[in-house]
C-alpha cells in the first residue's frame, strides 16, 4: 500500500471513529442533558428518542449515500457529509429544550449516514480480500473506539464543565480532519480483486457502475439477505446497549450512592465494554485464515461470537455488587480513583467488569466478519449500496431498541403487580433499577435470531462468492479480449 493510500484509510479510520464518539455521546450523560434541556428525570428516558432518532436518519441516508457513493465520487460525498453533521452536533451544544435537541441531532443524522457506506466500500478497494477481515477489523474497532471515546468525553466534560462542552470539543476535533480529508486519495473500484489485476495491469479500468436495476439483483443474494435480517435483530440489542451508562446509573444510585459519582461510574463501567472491542482485530485475523480453508468461517465466528457473548453481558447487570463509601463529589480524579480501588476491594465489581470485558470481546467477532461478508459476496460496484441498505435496516433495529428499552421501563417502572399465593395477596412495585435492568435484558434477547441468520448464511455463502469470482473474472476477460481488438484495428489503421 502506498502512502497516500495508508494516509487515506487512516483518515477514513479515524472520522468512522469520531461518528461514533458522536452517537455516544447522549447516551452517556441522559440524565444531566435531561436536566439542561429541562426534562424531569423520570421522564429521562423520552431523551433516548433523540438518540433513536438519529440512529434512524442515519441509517436512512446511509442507504442513499451508498448508491450515490457507487456511482459518482466518494471523496467528494465524504466530505459534504462530514461537513454536515459536525456542523449541527455544534448546534445540539446550544439546545435549551427537548424539540431544538431532537431538531438537531436529526439533521446530524444526514450527514452521519454517510461516513459508515461510503467510507466503507473505499476501505474495500483499498485491501485485499486475503486481508479484508483484519482491515475492516480495525475499521470496526475504530467505531468501537469512537464510542469510548464518546462515553469519556462525556462524562468528563459533563463532570468539569457541564454536558454542552462534549459538543463543542468534538465538533473542533472533527473539523481538523476535514481538512485532512482534502489531501486523500479515491481508490479505483475492484482495485485490490485478484480477478481484476490483469486488467489494471493493462492500464485499464473496472468501469461498472450501479443503476436502479441492480438494486433487486443485491437483495436476491441469499447471503445479503441473512446479513441484512441478522442486523434487524442484533441492532435492536445494540440499541439496548447505548443505554447501558444510564441503566448502570440507576443501578448503582440505587445502592445509595448520590448521582454526581454515579453518573461517572455507570459510564465508566459501561465504557469498558467498549475496551474489549480491539479484540476484534483477532476475530478478523481469525476470519481471514478459516476463510482460506472454507467459505462458511466468517459466518460461523460471528454467530458462535454473538451465542457466547450476550448471556455474559446479562450476568454482568444482574450481578448485585454495593457500593460503599462513594466520595460525594463530582471531582473526576477522585471518583476515578475510588473506582480504580474498587478492583481490589470489591470482588462482585471486578466480577461484573470482568464479564463485561469478555462478553465485548466475544460480541466484537461479529463486526470484522460481517464488514468482509458484504465486501465478499457482493460486485464492487454494488458493495456502498449494500452495505447502506444493510445500515438503514440496522438503524431501524437500533432505533426500535432505544424505543423499546425506555418504553419497557416505563410500563415496568409504573405498573403495580399483584401476586397471589395460598389466599394471600401481594403488591410489589418494581424499582427504578430493575425496570431498566429487566428492560435491558429483553432487548438483549434478540440477539438470539442473529446467531441463527448467521448458521444459514454460512451455508449460502459459498456459492454466492464464488459467483462474484466467475462475474468479475468474465468481465475482465472480455474487456481485455476487446482491448486486444481495438489495439490490432488501431495498427491496421495506421
């Protein structure tokens, strides 16, 4: 890879990360943005429909962006977009009240739809299917990261300057790497298929490109469509887990801990099962080698990935650890400090954040092999647009689960149950803890139907990238086979 190409993917590497800081940063701080833009904190929750719904354009667009970016200029669309959600996640800094923060984070959803498919298919041609899992791995752990990075720049800037300032701070950072995005470079589609390198050896070029057509071709692809059903469902879990900073709140304040050190420590824990998302770069490594010895290991890592991973996320919340002695304070280092000696002192705390470390590691295995699917079984010129199309469906799975989880924990949180045994009645209102503590772990279960879309993609698969192969090696025998004709014409001529 040459340089301007590394500075390339690194760029595009880091902007992915950096829209995903953007979407986490809501999520982190629910309560103090309720409270700023004056929202009584039982009704915190209703905050989560900004985040929903700019979970929900984003994917909408995506779609949009992806067929645009498959036909015209990719460099060109990252850079409109880009520009466009960094200029209103500045604005959502200045929202007084519930309607201007959900206005804005709308609109930043249009320009967040484009980083995921357009940078996606230029990340594509820029590797080689050898090594596209462990390339969109770190694609993938990038966004892991960003949303780490997001969880932090919250809670820190929450904590020491008030919820706006995460706003600002990002928004500044971003706007550096627009410009950085000036000097990068647009990689020719197919660039790096073995198929194809005869004809760029000719000093020849892929020309096709997508039309309205083949939008029915992409969805008749088995494969396509157990990767665009398995997201459905997985996103209506990762939905869930955005909201994991706000349920760890709940649940820690419900120990007694105040809301200033709780509103650091939920975040915090919750960040950490961020951290085990660079494991994802095995899991790509690993989906690249099985891959060479059969076509079915991308599907079977990711579906064994999501059957170990969530059922360890759920211990990790109902894992009963107390909390005593919490300084009352909102001072970072020291709250930061009591955390870091809770490992030591607090064996159900370390429990719980050592099951959130692994149930992340083995969740990230899904990302790599799903980024490297698309790229497989799908025509270069068809890959943005699928992988749009797979990122609107998600985004309708992520939005119906930031909607579902708070809406759970309303009903949950409000109802009276009455239980009745030998003649005797009881009345048992659920907690604020527990209502989001169980609604959480609903949304979790639909993670479920994700590992069985992955068991049948693994036995579609095979077929269906065999047939790019046949497509791609055909076209670039005919081209060249015309090549060789318009060449003996021209010599007749002269």
């Amino acid at each position: 890879m040459k340089k301007r190409e590394f500075y390339t993917v690194v760029v595009f590497i880091v902007i992915a990360s950096l829209d995903n800081a953007a979407l986490a940063l809501i999520p982190a701080i629910i309560p103090s943005i309720a409270e700023g833009v004056h929202v009584s904190p039982e009704m915190a929750g209703i905050i989560s429909f900004a985040v929903a719904i700019v979970n929900f354009i984003t994917a909408v667009t995506s779609f949009f962006w992806g067929y645009w970016g498959d036909k015209y200029s990719r460099k060109k669309l990252l850079i409109y977009g880009t520009i466009l959600w960094v200029i209103f996640i500045f604005l959502t800094a200045f929202a007084q009240n519930f309607a201007q923060l959900f206005i804005y984070q709308l609109l930043a959803g249009v320009g967040l739809g484009c980083i995921a498919s357009v940078g996606f298919s230029v990340i594509v041609d820029f590797v080689s299917p050898r090594r596209r899992g462990l390339a969109l791995s770190l694609w993938g752990m990038s966004q892991g990261a960003g949303a780490a990075m997001g969880y932090l720049m919250a809670v820190i800037f929450n904590v020491q300057f008030g919820w706006n300032a995460c706003f600002w701070i990002l928004s500044a950072i971003t706007v550096g790497f627009v410009i950085a995005y000036f000097f990068t470079v647009e990689p020719e589609r197919g660039a790096t298929e073995e198929e194809l390198q005869d004809l760029f050896k000719s000093e020849m070029t892929y020309d096709y490109r997508i039309n309205r057509e083949d939008l029915r071709y992409i969805l008749k692809i088995k494969t396509n469509r157990y990767l665009i059903l398995q997201g459905l469902f997985a996103q209506v879990g990762w939905g869930g887990i955005q909201l994991l900073p706000t349920v760890l709140t709940f649940k820690i304040m419900a120990t007694g801990v105040p809301e200033a050190p709780a509103e650091v420590i939920g975040p915090f824990l919750a960040g950490m099962f961020q951290v085990g998302g660079v494991f994802s770069i095995l899991f790509g490594w690993l989906g690249d080698r099985y891959q060479r010895k059969t076509l079915k290991a991308r599907s079977l890592i990711s579906a064994i990935g999501v059957f170990l991973g969530i059922p360890l996320l759920i211990a990790m919340v109902l894992i009963p650890f107390q909390l005593t002695g919490v300084p009352n304070t909102d001072n970072l280092t020291e709250i930061i400090g009591y955390v870091n000696n809770l490992f030591f002192t607090n064996p159900l705390f370390l429990l719980a954040f050592i099951l959130a470390l692994f149930a992340a590691i083995f969740s990230s295995a899904d990302a790599p092999n799903f980024f490297a699917l698309v790229g497989d079984v799908n025509l270069p010129e068809h890959r943005g647009t699928m992988f749009g199309f797979s990122n609107f469906i998600n985004g309708i799975g992520r939005a119906a689960g930031l909607v579902v989880l708070p809406t759970l924990q309303l009903m949950l949180g409000t109802q009276i149950w009455y239980y009745s045994a030998s003649g005797h009645s009881f009345l048992f209102v659920l907690s604020l803890d527990m209502s989001w503590i169980l609604a959480f772990i609903c949304t979790l279960l639909f993670f479920i139907p994700t590992g069985i879309c992955y068991y049948f993609s693994a036995r579609s698969a095979p077929t269906d990238i065999m047939r790019v192969k046949e497509i791609l090696a055909k076209r670039a025998q005919t081209e060249l086979e015309h090549h060789k004709v318009d060449s003996v014409i021209a010599g007749e001529k002269v």
